[in-house]
C-alpha cells in the first residue's frame, strides 16, 4: 500500500495545530494570570487560616490546647533529636498570630510576597514538625513560591497601592 500523499499529510497536521492552538487560547483564557493568582492566595491562606482560627478561645487568648500540642505533642525532627520546641506558649502565640495575619493579608493581596514568605517558613517548620505530611508540604511551598515569584496579580490591594 502506498504512503499518503504529501498534502493528505499536510492537510492534518495542519489541522492539529488548529486544534492545539484553540485548546490553548482556552486555556489561557481560563487560566488568567490573576485568576490563578487569587486561587494561590486563596489556596494558601484556607489551611493556615483554618489551623490559626483551632489555637485561639478568644481575642489573644490562647486555647489550653494548642499550648499543650507545642509543649508536649509537637517535636522538631532534626538530626539527633526529636527536639522539643523552645519557649512552648511563645511558640503556640507566634504560630498562632500568624496563621491568623498573614492568610488575612494573602487573602487582600496586602503585602503578599512577604505574607507568603511567612508561610514559607511556617511550612518548613511544620515539615520539620511533621514529616510524613511532605506531600502537602511541598504543595503549600509551590504556591507560596509561585507567590512569591510572581506577585498577588491586579487584583489585589498590593496592586492598587503600590504604584508601578
């Protein structure tokens, strides 16, 4: 059997790159650079959020529980250890003041890249904190780095406040 003609080639190459090319700009459509930007902040914020709103019982009153947890559950997986954290109540009323502010300022797009940072940091803690929980770990730094890297998007106070 002979191969097909050249143009019969041609003819449907062409037409997947058509078909590529639409998928693509619907895609991109979708996939605007602030839409995505909103679900990172969003996405980010919601576990950290969700954490920081369980540690406290009231306005700057921490929860007995979450002093507990860093006094006695919450150990630090370095070389050598498990460690027991520093300064347990500290580390309950820092870690809690943060899960608090800064998912609030991801949220707003109000210093974003140094809210996500914080997070960052968090994040690493936690994974030396709990570290079979790596898969989402690594999910929570991808999209504080993405952050990070890219910015809040238009719409953000980040945006509207600083001028470019």
């Amino acid at each position: 059997m002979a191969p097909w003609p050249e143009f019969a080639v041609g003819t449907w190459r062409r037409r997947i790159i058509n078909l590529v090319e639409r998928a693509n700009a619907i895609i991109r459509a979708v996939a605007q650079p602030s839409v995505t930007q909103i679900f990172l902040r969003v996405g980010l914020a919601i576990p950290f959020w969700r954490s920081g709103v369980n540690k406290w019982d009231g306005f700057l009153q921490l929860s007995d529980t979450a002093v507990f947890l860093f006094s006695s559950e919450f150990k630090l997986h370095l070389p050598g250890g498990p460690y027991a954290f520093p300064a347990p109540a500290a580390m309950a009323f820092a870690s809690g003041s943060a899960e608090i502010l800064l998912p609030i300022l991801l949220v707003l797009g109000l210093a974003t890249r140094l809210a996500a940072f914080g997070l960052l940091i968090m994040t690493i803690i936690i994974q030396f904190t709990v570290p079979d929980g790596w898969p989402i770990h690594v999910t929570w730094a991808a999209m504080a780095l993405g952050l990070m890297a890219w910015g809040p998007g238009r719409v953000s106070l980040d945006h509207w406040l600083v001028p470019r």
